[in-house]
C-alpha cells in the first residue's frame, strides 16, 4: 500500500495577530512519507530564513537520500528512514550555522524542527526544541515528544507542577535549537502506527494558548475533516490572543502502508519526481 494512497495530510501556517512576518515554516511530502514544521527564532527575518532552510533542507536530503536507498550503508538496530532523518538533520543544521556565522543580519537565528516519516507501518518521529508532535487515537490525545525546554527541565525536575508551568516566564526558553551550535542534538523515537491514528505537528503558537483538551476537542469534534481541524486549530489560537506565529501539520491514516512492493519500491522504480508541497506566507 502506498503511503501517498493510505494517508491525508492538512497543512496551515499563520501569522497571528500580533507579528509582522512569518517565523515559521511547514511542509510535506507523502511520496516519501515527510512531514515537517520549523519554528525559526533570531534577529529581524532571521528565524524566517532559519526554518525556511531547515524545511528545503530535510525535504532534499532525504527524497535524495530515498533515491540512492540500495547504495546507502545503514547502521544495524535503526531503521533506514531514522538514519537519512538524522543526516538530513545534520546536513540542515550546518547550513544553517554557517549562514549564521557568514551573515550579520543571520547571527544567533536557529529553529525548533518536528518532523515525521512514515514507513512500513510505522512513524519515525524526530524533533529539537518545543514545536511539538500529538496522536489522536482512540478519542485520546497524547502528547509524543517532549519539550527540549528549561519548563519542561524543571517539571521533570519537580521543581514546579504543572499548574505553575502554565503561567511560567520561561515558556519560550529551549535548550535544544537547530542551527545554534556546530552540532545538534536530534531526540528520534519509533511508533507503530494503526489505522484512524491522527498526528498533529505543531509550533508553540498554538500550545502556548490553547490546551490539550481543546485540541482534543476540535480534532475530534472535526470527525475526520482534517482541513477543517487545521482551520478551526489556527483560528482558536487566535482567538485566544494569536501572539505569535501559528502553525500545525495534521495527517490521518486512512489504510496500512507497508513498504515491501509498495512505496519506496515505487519510488526507486519511478523516473518522474513527485511534487513537493510547501507552505510558507503570512
């Protein structure tokens, strides 16, 4: 089955009601079973070129890295798709730390990533910082990264409840960024995916205002109308005082997907080259 036949995916970026341009960055590509979004920080425009980078980045590096898959040497205990998605990830990271270094007006710009790859029945989930992953299954939202923050360091700590985290000043602090430092730190994990899952990509625009249990709702109430979901995720973060950049990924699973004689078989078999889906406007 292919993944392009099995899943549908919703894309939608915002500006907010209070910024004047657009820092973040979302993108997808089902010929290869990719799902992105980049939350970009630093000077004037500069978190903007920063995940803009990281997005075109992983999408080349890793639909190259799908072509030549039988001439690829992998290490064993990972799946192929966790290894392209860790070198694509570096590949990105130091494009982005070497504009930083060239460019004054890039100096100190870096982005949170979350990204996913569907394969074989499964989700390879990588991401840095605290744009965040869901899964709706089963009418229960769950959580499946966790923030790479100074917030989060200290809840795991006990340092603070939960409660107290929601009106904490140091929401927006991350101790992990792509493109900050010559390296980067990429947390990957594995999930096996079921039929009906739903998977919400997300930047801190819409977490930061509007809580679990209402993205629960409106992904629910949606009834498999993702395009819908998207809109109504979007417009509540606004409502809620928009003040910083929204964006969200949603993809549902519709069939099983197996590789074996399907898509990556598909994919090298294919000359012609699918089409990259890419949103970026304010």
């Amino acid at each position: 089955m292919n993944v392009e036949q099995a899943i549908s995916v919703a894309r939608l970026t915002d500006v907010g009601l209070h910024r004047d341009h657009n820092e973040d960055a979302v993108a997808s590509d089902l010929s290869i079973g990719l799902l992105v979004l980049a939350d970009g920080m630093g000077g004037y425009k500069a978190g903007e070129v920063a995940s803009e980078i990281a997005v075109l980045t992983l999408t080349a590096e890793i639909t190259e890295a799908m072509r030549h898959k039988p001439a690829l040497r992998f290490m064993p205990g990972l799946l192929p798709e966790a290894q392209m998605l860790i070198h694509a990830v570096e590949r990105a990271n130091e494009t982005i730390y070497q504009i930083s270094q060239e460019q004054p007006q890039c100096a100190g710009m870096g982005t949170t990533l979350v990204v996913g790859i569907f394969t074989d029945n499964k989700l390879i989930v990588g991401h840095i910082g605290d744009s965040r992953m869901y899964r709706l299954r089963d009418c229960t939202l769950t959580q499946i990264t966790e923030d790479h923050s100074l917030l989060q360091e200290q809840l795991n700590a006990g340092l603070i409840t939960p409660q107290q985290a929601k009106i904490s000043v140091n929401k927006n602090l991350v101790t992990r960024a792509l493109g900050i430092d010559e390296e980067v730190d990429l947390e990957v994990q594995q999930f096996a995916v079921e039929v009906d899952d739903i998977y919400l990509l997300c930047s801190d625009g819409l977490t930061d205002l509007v809580e679990d249990e209402v993205i629960s709702k409106i992904l629910l109430d949606a009834n498999g109308n993702i395009e819908y979901a998207a809109t109504r995720l979007v417009q509540t973060a606004n409502e809620h005082g928009g003040k910083d950049n929204i964006s969200v990924v949603i993809a549902m699973v519709n069939k099983p997907f197996c590789s074996e004689g399907g898509w990556v078989k598909n994919l090298f078999g294919k000359v012609k080259k699918q089409p990259i889906h890419h949103d970026k406007f304010e």
